[in-house]
C-alpha cells in the first residue's frame, strides 16, 4: 500500500465496528492530520485533531476553505463538525457524529443559501483494506434549506425545502477485478418546497408549492479506482503552482492508472404521493420514479435513463371533458445511448500530453478524438420498451436509431402497439370537429395497416433503415400523397 494510502487510511478513518481501541496519541493525532495536509493542501488547516483517551476528536471548521474562495467573492459560515474516530488496532477505523448543523454562502448579486439540519447523525466502519468505508449510516432531522437566486434585470426567485427527516446508509467490498464496488440507499419523509416559477416570459413568477409524502434513492458503483484517484488528487496538492506541463509523462501516468476509474454506475429511486400546488390547479402524481446508468470510461459506452409515473392526476378543467378518457395515467419512458468508445477517446485525448512543452495539439486532433469515440461512426440511441396508459387503452414502445456526424439521415427501427382503440375512437368522437375528423381519419389509416397480437392489441412494425424509405408493417408509407 502507498504512503498516500496509508495516510488517508488513517483520514478517513470515519465510520465504527465493535473492537478493541488502541489508545489515542499525539503522535496519532499528527499522523491523521498530516494526511488531510496530502490531500488537501491548505484547506487542511480546516482540520484539527486531538486526542482524548482511547479516541481522537476531529474538528472540521469550514472558515479557512471560506477564506480560500472569498478572491472570487464567495462567502459563508458553518458549524464545526465534530467527530469521534477510533483506532480499532485491526485495520479497521470508527467515527461518531450527533450535532446540530448550519451552513449558510453568499455570491454576491448570483445566490444565497442557507441550511440548517436539526440533527444529523453518522456512524460506520472504514476498511483500510478497502480504502473505503465498509458500512455505515445515519440519520437526519429537521432540515430546511432557503435558496434565492438572482440573475441581472431579473426579480430574484426564493425557495424554502423542508425534509422532516430521514436515514441513509451504504456498503462497500472489494472488486476481484480491482477498485471496490459500494452501495448507498436513503429514505426521506415529508419533503416539500415552495418556490417562485417564472410561467410566462417577462410575467412575474408565480408561487408553487411542492410536497411529497416519500423519497427513496439507492445506488451502485463497480470497480471505483478510488486509491489511483486520490493518487491524482496528491500530485495536484503537491504542485498548486505547476502548470500541468510541468511534468506530462506523470500525470498522463496517473490518469491511465486511474482509468476507467469506475466500470458501471446505477441509481435509482422513487417519489411517493407527489403534489404540485400552482395557479393552474393541484397535479398529482401517486409514485414518480426515475433511474440513471451508466459505464465508466470503457470501450462499451452506455449512458442509460428512466423515468415513471404512476397515478397521474391533473387539476379539473385543465383538460375538456371529451379527452379525459384520452390521459394517460401511467407513463413509463427511457431511453439510452450505446455503440461509444469512451476509453478510446480518452486515449487520444491523453496523447496531447506527448506533445513538447509549450505544443498543443493541431486541428484535426478534435475529429480523431470523435473518429476514436464513435469507431463504426455512428452511435446507437434507443427507446427501451416503455408505454402509457390509463383504464381505457395501453400504448407500448421500444425501437432504436444510428445516428453520427456523417449520417444525414438516421436509420431507424421501432415497434409501436395499441389495446383499447375503440375507447380511443369513442372519446375523439365526442371533440370538436376540426380536431376529431383529422384525428379519426389518421388512426383510421393505421388501423387498416396494423397487425393484430394474440391479445387483440393492434401493432405497427416501423422500419426506416432505408435512407428515403419508411415501411410501416410491410407498406412504404414515405410514398403515401407523392
């Protein structure tokens, strides 16, 4: 293990297991502080450790980070934090932490925030092993956060949230294939916020309130390269006034060995009993759920999101009567792109760091960074199966598209299915003539192309991989008034 990891080992020595504890020192105490100095350079003098019998109190003070920042105008204050860390003696380390926090910055004539947490607690096992925390969790109560945002020759637009409180927890092991792989999952309750949104340009902003019975997040990460990471995060501590071509071998060096600094990355989460108080009227939303995915810097690129609703409800009038039965009240929808390259990408980019001091790369280096990135020249952007419905009808989705900057036109595949087209046909029957006539006649003609599945849903086979050409079930449909 490094000098760098064994010191911040002993950093982030922060969350607590049963186990003998070894008896705080001075020498201990310099040791931990030593470590904050590698890897955060003057903002270290943020950090004051003492011992106090068998563990080591850490104070963290915000005001010299506030002081490093003010030349950009930048201000602020906050409480302390004050945590408890124990050596266990078996490579094992422990925090505590039960206060009162308040945090408040200011940027003059662009933001300011203030919060303040009621009661936050933390505590956990960190795994020198790992160079991560193995477990750990908490609590937090009475949060509430104002926000005001100002921008030139607009009126300032304020927001107060409130969380009554909540719990987060998360795990960490070792990855067989190097890094670590960690878990993070949280629960809240009672959140709600009110804020000044802007509907129309140049009207006034108008208040809406936001409340939710529930939130829920989890998340995971494979591979995390956490210890070549900080290896970077060291080297730039140790030259704060070296340009990066002071040494490019290394720092090209310690950036290949960092990559693809993580393999894959999921969240998720869900918003429960969702209200949306404004002057049109209460949206409602039973559930609203989202997801992200992602890999790291690797040959198989993928950024993949989501989002769902469940029991959608709107404010009454918004809608005419005739297309109530038209709404949809569940909605799932996501998309994702792959067919990248990012680690090839990354590569070229990393070559400008041969170049001879003072020599940046010529003008074609952009298209070979695109060239590396996209290798068939196109990527794949896809709708993953997904749909809308309500009690009437169900309206399922998938299909894909390449698409690159030499393609003019992309090529596209996608499926499309419909359960419930009478109740369809008899809710446009009841609009008003200049929109249901158009409407019944277009849906007319796809329900004489369509294709009937075993459940009586009707489907549409899309097929526009042939520049110029659309085929819908078989039938070119590009050639239809020509």
């Amino acid at each position: 293990m490094s000098r760098h990891v064994l010191k911040l080992s002993v950093v982030l020595a922060l969350l607590a297991g049963p186990s003998l504890a070894i008896p705080a020192t001075p020498e201990g105490a310099a040791r931990i502080t030593d470590g904050f100095q590698t890897y955060l350079g003057p903002a270290a003098r943020s950090v004051r450790v003492v011992p106090q019998g068998e563990t080591y109190a850490m104070t963290i003070d915000a005001g010299p980070l506030f002081q490093l920042v003010r030349r950009v105008g930048l201000t602020g204050r906050a409480t302390p934090l004050a945590l408890t860390l124990t050596d266990h003696g078996d490579g094992t380390w422990a925090v505590a932490m039960d206060q009162r926090v308040e945090v408040r910055v200011s940027l003059p004539d662009a933001l300011d925030i203030s919060e303040t947490v009621d009661r936050l607690t933390l505590t956990g096992t960190w795994d020198e092993s790992l160079m991560a925390f193995a477990r750990f969790g908490g609590t937090f109560t009475g949060v509430r956060v104002r926000e005001v945002i100002r921008s030139p020759g607009q009126p300032a637009t304020p927001s107060d949230i409130a969380v009554d409180s909540g719990t987060f927890q998360g795990s960490s092991s070792a990855n067989p294939a190097g890094g670590i792989d960690s878990r993070y999952s949280a629960t809240s309750s009672g959140l709600s916020e009110q804020v000044q949104a802007a509907f129309d340009p140049g009207q006034p902003p108008l208040p809406v309130t936001i409340r939710a019975e529930s939130l829920t997040q989890d998340g995971t990460m494979t591979g995390f390269r956490l210890e070549q990471v900080l290896a970077i995060l060291a080297w730039v501590v140790a030259h704060p006034q070296a340009p990066m071509a002071a040494d490019r071998g290394q720092v090209k060096g310690l950036i290949q060995a960092a990559l693809p600094v993580f393999q894959t990355l999921d969240g998720g989460g869900a918003v429960r009993m969702l209200s949306l108080d404004t002057p049109l009227g209460t949206f409602g939303v039973a559930e609203l759920g989202f997801a992200v995915g992602m890999n790291g810097a690797v040959a198989d690129g993928l950024l993949r999101e989501g989002i769902t609703l469940k029991g959608l409800t709107l404010p009454a009038g918004l809608v005419p009567d005739w297309a109530q039965d038209l709404m949809p009240q569940d909605v799932a929808l996501e998309g994702q792109v792959t067919g990248y390259d990012a680690a090839a990408a990354i590569g070229v980019g990393l070559s400008a760091l041969d170049l001879p001091d003072g020599e940046g790369p010529g003008p074609e280096f952009e298209d070979r960074i695109l060239a590396a990135l996209m290798p068939g020249g196109t990527v794949t952007v896809s709708l993953n199966p997904g749909g809308a419905s309500n009690a009437s009808y169900a309206v399922t989705w998938e299909g894909s598209l390449e698409a690159g900057p030499e393609t003019d036109v992309p090529a596209f595949r996608a499926r499309v299915s419909l359960k419930g087209i009478d109740a369809v046909l008899k809710a446009l029957n009841a609009a008003p003539d200049d929109m249901k006539l158009p409407a019944m006649m277009g849906l007319g003609a796809m329900r004489g192309i369509a294709t009937r599945g075993e459940d009586g849903a009707l489907a549409w086979e899309i097929d526009g991989s042939t520049p110029g050409q659309v085929l819908v079930n078989g039938m070119d449909i590009s050639r239809i008034g020509q």
